[in-house]
C-alpha cells in the first residue's frame, strides 16, 4: 500500500521536518540524489502568478526567484530584479502599478513580482529556500538549464537533483 502524500505549504511551521522526513523516506539509496520533483510533491509551489511593473519599490519587498538564486549561488541575475509579495499586500497596491507589457531586456526599471498566498518576509531563511526551489515550473527548468545547478548548490544539503527526468511506467 502506498503512503499518502500530504502537500504543504512552505509556511507550515514544520516543513523543514516534514521535508527532511518525506526526502528521507523517498531515498532510493545513500549514494543516489532524490529529484526535485519529488520535493515538489511535499511542499507546493507559493508562485500563484507574476506581474511585471515599472518602477516598483523594491526596498520594501523580499527578492525571490532568480534574484534570490543570483545572491546565493552563480546564477545571474537579469536586470528585471524579482520580488514576492503576499496577494492580500498585492490587492491593496496594485491600482497604483500598470503591467509592463513591452520593454527592453536591459531595461532595469522593470521588477517582476511573484504573488504568493503568504508574505514571503515571515518565513524563515531555510522555508525561503525550499520556496524559492519549488517555485520554479518544470518548462522555466527546462528552458534555462542553468537553474539546475543553482538549485543544485542552493539545495545541497537536501541532496536534490534539480532536473531528472520523471519515471515512466509501463
């Protein structure tokens, strides 16, 4: 009989546990990584969507994303820096933004914001890390193979291979 999956949320106060555990008893063997997608099967994505603005304030907002990969790993940044803010602070700003529809790809006055369903700024250093790893699609993953070893280095004492391919059956 298989176990049951319990999904939570970066926040939880006990994800670190959780994920520890659940990596744990995913192991196939001592030598062998677990892949990020098995860690995506534990804690689910913050990322509800992106927006990008102009001229956004970013002093007040924690970087996520690629700028949070680019402050700790060798992945560098783009000049669109990224930022998370929780969908209640988003609901009360966003009148006073306009989406970024066209623009340069050096255009710096650009930020992209995640929305997530919780503040980023109350979690702890170690939640922010495992968000910002599940945050990322599998097509992002793909399309920018130099994700895998920043998240690779970000997630070293997990022992996450950030991209693998999924078991196939039959």
């Amino acid at each position: 009989m298989e176990k049951q999956i319990n999904i939570v949320m970066a926040n939880h106060p006990e994800v670190i546990s959780l994920v520890r555990i659940f990596l744990e008893d995913e192991k196939l063997s001592k030598q062998n990584a677990v892949p990020l997608y098995i860690l995506k099967a534990c804690v689910s994505s913050p990322r509800l969507f992106d927006v990008y603005l102009r001229d956004f304030p970013d002093s007040s907002f924690l970087k996520v994303g690629d700028s949070y990969l680019d402050s700790r790993t060798m992945l560098a940044d783009l000049p669109q820096k990224t930022y998370g803010i929780s969908l209640t602070e988003w609901n009360l700003i966003k009148g006073r933004y306009r989406n970024a529809e066209n623009f340069m790809p050096n255009d710096s006055s650009i930020s992209r914001v995640q929305i997530w369903p919780f503040d980023p700024r109350s979690l702890s250093p170690e939640q922010l890390k495992l968000a910002v790893a599940v945050s990322y699609s599998d097509l992002e993953m793909y399309r920018e193979p130099r994700l895998s070893g920043a998240l690779r280095d970000l997630l070293v004492d997990y022992n996450i291979e950030p991209y693998s391919d999924p078991p196939t059956y039959g």
